[in-house]
C-alpha cells in the first residue's frame, strides 16, 4: 500500500510512527516506578495520570516537534503529569511553574532530587478555582524567566482556566521567554464555526454557554471552572505578539461535532524569526 502514497506522504507516516517514541510512551504508561502523587493532590482532573502524560509526550514530540535538547518551560505544570514523562525524554533542562502550592512543593521533593535540571517554581497569581487568595493579578502578571530563554512552552489544559486579560498576559509573556523559532504547545478549547454548533446544540462537554462573545463560560458562577474562546480571537491575540500556528488545529471531540482521539484542541504556535 505504501507503493501508493506519494514521498511527502510516506516521509509524515514515517516521522508519525517512530518506533522508538512509541516504544518510550508505552514504557511511561506502564512504569509503576514512576511517582504518582497522592489522591488528595489529583487538582488537575481525572484518568490514568501516566497513561495521560506518555499520550501528551508523544503530542509534543509528533505534533510540536520537541527534541531532547529544547529548553523546556511548562506554566500551569500542575503535579508533573507532563513533567515526569519529560524526564525519560529530555537531555536538557526544564521549567515548570504552577499557581498551587502544594503541587509546586510535590514536584520539587519529587522529581527535582532525582532530576535537578527539572526545577519547579511557585507564583501566587490569583485564579478563582485554583487559588482564589493568589495576590498577583494574572493580567499583569511577569513570570520570573529570562526573555528568549526557551524553545518549547507547554500550557496543557491552563488556557482552559484563564479569563480574556490574563490569557492576553500570558500570550505576551509566552512570546517574550521563547527564542525565535521556539515553539508552544497548548491544549484548550477553542470554538470555530462547528464547535458553536455543538455548543448551540448543547452536545458540548464541558456545557458551555451559547453566547455570541470571545469568551465562553461553561459556568458564570464559577468563571475559572472552564474557558472557552472564539478561535479568531484568541489566535489573533497570538499573533500580535507574533505567535503564529505551525501546523492546522487538531480538533478535539469536546464540542460532541467532531470525531477525535484527543478531547480538548490541540494548538501549536511558533514565535516568528523576524525582530
Ligand atoms: C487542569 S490543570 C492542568 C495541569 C497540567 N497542565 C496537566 O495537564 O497535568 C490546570 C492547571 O493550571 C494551573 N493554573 C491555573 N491558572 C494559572 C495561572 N494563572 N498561571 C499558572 N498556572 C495556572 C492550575 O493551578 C492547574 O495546575
């Protein structure tokens, strides 16, 4: 059969099916050895913890392009779901950084004393599901990284959570901390014309509010609970700060429209090459 696909083709299969990322994402899901943390800990939602992040390592790679040497910045890291696959990948270093505490501290006496180039960080930006006390507004928020420092940003189910300023503040600073060329990773929910036909038919899950703004609540009372945005909006937004997308969206199944093996959308932006 492979007879009949043409060489540009064949070279995606053959870059889609590297037996040595699929072989490394199957040891992931199924090594015991790898630390999960307690239940009370389980802030990020639910499903196989190391089943979901050898599935995402292999999202980054395939899909984002993450080579073993990028300097590795993730904002949102949560309780290293993300991370501790990270570590059976990287050579070089990695940054995660989270508004929780206690996940913050889980991963630094968890992950860092057997990988100390993976460091983990605390900032209090206030967020009314994570942390509602935080005492740094996410719209002006700096996060405490060199500008230009990374080649690859993974924000995984954290645009989810932000409203329009604060998401607007973190595409500024994700421009800022990545190198020219630097790519960012991002699942999230991002509504183009077949999603609103979801939301309006009320097959969307999480339910989100059929509302003809950019920003879609699933739940007004809680606002943080779960986000959704116009798509043309929020990579418009991206792209003033010259984030544009590398590859088309792959869509997730959320809005109940779309057949997909991934949930939420998955989104790659690259930082253009020109000042
Ligand atoms: C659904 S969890 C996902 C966690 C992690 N990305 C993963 O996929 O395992 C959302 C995470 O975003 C974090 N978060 C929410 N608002 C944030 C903000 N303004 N800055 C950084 N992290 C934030 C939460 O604390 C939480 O860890």
């Amino acid at each position: 059969m492979n007879a009949l696909l043409p060489t540009t083709q064949l070279a995606v299969l053959r870059r889609q099916t590297d037996p040595r990322l699929e072989w490394l994402c199957a040891q992931i899901a199924r090594n015991r050895f790898l630390p999960v943390p307690p239940p009370e800990l389980h802030f990020i939602g639910d499903g196989d913890f190391r089943a979901i992040g050898a599935e995402f390592l292999r999202h980054f790679v395939r899909l984002g392009g993450l080579r073993p040497d990028h300097k590795v910045l993730e904002i949102g890291c949560g309780v290293g779901r993300m991370a501790l696959p990270l570590t059976q990948y990287l050579d070089s270093s990695y940054d995660g950084i989270d508004i929780v505490l206690d996940g913050i501290r889980w991963c630094a006496s968890t992950i860092t004393p057997a990988y100390p180039e993976f460091r983990f960080h605390h900032l209090d930006v206030d967020n009314g599901l994570y942390n509602p006390d935080g005492r740094i507004e996410g719209e002006t928020a700096t996060l405490p990284f060199k500008a230009g420092a990374y080649d690859f940003v993974i924000l995984t189910s954290v645009i989810t959570h932000l409203r329009t300023a604060d998401a607007e503040r973190y595409a500024a600073e994700i421009a800022r901390m990545l190198k020219p060329g630097g790519r960012c990773f991002l699942s999230l929910f991002l509504a183009d014309a077949t999603a609103r036909a979801g939301i309006a038919k009320g097959t969307a899950r999480p339910p989100f509010r059929d509302t003809p703004g950019v920003e879609l609540l699933a739940d007004p009372e809680h606002p943080n609970a779960a986000v959704a945005y116009d798509e043309e909006f929020l990579l418009g937004r991206f792209a003033a700060h010259g984030l544009r997308p590398a590859r088309a969206v792959m869509r997730g199944h959320w809005s109940g429209q779309r057949e997909a093996e991934n949930f939420q959308d998955l989104l790659v932006l690259e930082k253009g090459t020109a000042p």
